[in-house]
C-alpha cells in the first residue's frame, strides 16, 4: 500500500522495513522520546509486526526526497470507541522543525476523517518533557485531556470537529510549499489485511 500527497509518500511497512526501523527506534534519541524505552531485539521485532500486520493497524514509512525518514501509523480504530490513536517519529534530524511533519499527519488525518471514515477521534500519547511532540500537536488542534503512566506522558485528543476547524490553515499552507500538491493518491491492492472501508474506497476508485 502507497499513500502518496503533498510531494511525500509512505509505504505500508513489511517485513523488509523491520530492521531499518528497529535501527532508528534503538537510537537513544528516538527511544528516550517513547513509553517503552527498553532495547528492541530483531524477535521483539518481528513479534510486534506480527501483531500490527492486520486491517486494523496501519504503520508507514515516510518518504523525502527519494529519502526514507521516519515512521507515522494510526492503529486500532476499535469502532466501539470512534477513536484511533496515532504517533509519528522522524529520524532524519535534518527534517525536524521542517513542514514535512505536519504534512505527513494532514495526509494521515485526511485518511481517517475525510477518505475512510474510521473514526470520530485522533488521540496521541506525548512525554510530557517532549515538548517539541507537544507543540506540533497542538498546532494541529490536539488537545491535552488525561495524563498517564505515573504522571509522565499526556492523553492528547484530536475531535472531527476540531480538525476541520484547525487544519483548513495548514492545509492552505501546505499546498502552497507543494504546489498545489494536494490530492492523495492511494495505491493498494484490496485484502484481507485493509479494512472494509479500505477496500471499498479502492473499488470505487476502480470503476
């Protein structure tokens, strides 16, 4: 699967990304940032793909320049709750206080709200020290509403309304910096491993 928008495009991750991945999470800068801050194992590794290699859980590669960057998901879109929670992380210094972040979490959030349907709320959990995390997704409207782990992360949740309300701006902003860039771009193949929303925005696009 390839999502591709704003002159950026992410890869569903596969078996090939794991290492890649497992290499940039070990890093101290990137797991300091995370709750689960232990040494990732190529098993450890392989175990959590097996777990999020599914319809509900979507993780992607973000890609730059012909460059591979860092990492954005939203998983478990549990339709009980209307709600699924995103994270992102880049790796490539050189991207950090970039536009390209915020781009690549329009794109997600367009996805979930706009394409597919998935859900009613976007929530994040953000170390509380982490404050760049915390301002980027302010920025984008999320809002703090819990704190967690002994008092070390915030719940931070981002409403349909809201999103609508506070992206229109960034989204302006963005297709100017892409050139008017703006329309997403799905590739992918119907399975057993995209939602049924998924495969039904893929057919239509079919006919």
């Amino acid at each position: 699967m390839i999502v591709e928008q704003y002159g950026l495009r992410y890869t569903r991750v596969t078996e090939h990304d794991l290492e890649l991945i497992r290499y940039w999470r070990n890093k101290d800068f990137i797991r300091d940032t995370m709750q689960f801050k232990e040494y990732i194992t190529a098993e450890m590794q392989q175990k959590w793909f097996d777990k999020i290699n599914n319809k509900y859980n979507y993780y992607f590669i973000i890609e730059a320049n012909n460059q591979k960057i860092g990492l954005i998901n939203y998983k478990d879109p549990a339709p009980n709750t209307k709600t699924a929670e995103g994270g992102i992380f880049i790796w490539e210094q050189d991207y950090w206080g970039t536009p390209i972040p915020v781009f690549a979490s329009l794109t997600l959030l367009e996805c979930m709200y706009e394409i597919l349907n998935l859900g009613d709320n976007s929530m994040v959990t953000v170390a509380k020290n982490n404050k760049r995390a915390l301002t980027f997704n302010k920025m984008l409207g999320y809002e703090i509403y819990d704190e967690y782990k002994n008092d070390l992360f915030y719940k931070l949740i981002l409403t349909k309304d809201r999103y609508f309300s506070k992206t229109s701006k960034l989204k302006k902003a963005a297709a100017i910096y892409s050139k008017g860039n703006t329309q997403i771009k799905i590739t992918a193949t119907p399975s057993d491993l995209l939602s049924d929303d998924l495969n039904g925005y893929l057919s239509k696009q079919t006919r």
